[in-house]
C-alpha cells in the first residue's frame, strides 16, 4: 500500500520531527491499561488512566519535549506466596507514551479512586508581533 506523505511538499519546511512522530504514533501498541483522553474545555485535557492496585510511589509521570510518559513498577515478590483461585486483575508493569500537541503543557496529575489523572492546559498563544531586521551583505 503506497501512502502519500503530505509532509513531503516543498512549502513545508522544517516538518521532519512532526513526520517522525505521526509514524511514530500510527504503530500499533499494547492496549494495557485502558485510558481515556476527554476535553474539559477548548484549552484543557484530561488523560484518565486505569491504575487499580498500583500507589502513587510506583507510578511515574514525565515530560520529554513532546513525550508525555507514564510508568508504573510493581515489586511481584508478594504474589508468589499467594494461591489465586482466579486471577482477573492486572497487575504488570506497563510504560505509556504520549505525544503532546505543540503548547501543550502537564498542569497536575492526580491518583484517585484506582485513576490516575493528568491535566493538560493550553496556555493561550502570544499575540506579540516580531518585527525582523533585514541585513544587507
């Protein structure tokens, strides 16, 4: 299947980092845990991830230029002692990544309820005019 790249025009200079992180993101990932991305407002968002049986020590949120990773570490010592009948809770280990549009920035994350939360805020953009000085070679 051939795709067309729209980043390939000659009018679109210096796209090359967007082209890598749409590519980036079209892969397919593992769908665990399950989230949910909602709008709160035109300048706010909010990422709900399910994370029942992990506390906020094991769970780490960063912010890597665009990247908005979220992982969670679990020390199993504990189960191995411990005889399940059933077993339907999931409790791995699991790296989420995220990629955060350009001005987007991470307000706050909140645990609660077995979700954790995290808020993204759009501050509103500069209205600034730059004026740029011409140099004669």
């Amino acid at each position: 299947m051939t795709r067309t790249i729209v980043f390939d025009s000659p009018y679109l200079l210096g796209f090359d980092d967007m082209r890598a992180l749409i590519e980036r993101v079209g892969r397919g990932h593992d769908n665990y845990p399950p989230y949910n991305v909602e709008a709160l407002g035109p300048a706010e968002i909010r990422i709900s991830i399910a994370v029942a049986g992990f506390t906020a020590d094991q769970l780490a949120v960063e912010v890597k230029g665009a990247h908005l990773m979220v992982m969670a570490s679990k020390d199993r010592g504990d189960e191995t002692q411990r005889e399940f009948l059933h077993r339907g809770i999931g409790l791995r280990n699991f790296n989420r990544a995220f990629v955060m549009g350009e001005g987007w920035e991470v307000a706050k994350a909140t645990l609660a309820y077995g979700l954790l939360h995290i808020d993204l805020i759009r501050p509103p953009a500069s209205e600034d005019v730059r004026r740029i000085p011409i140099q004669v070679a």
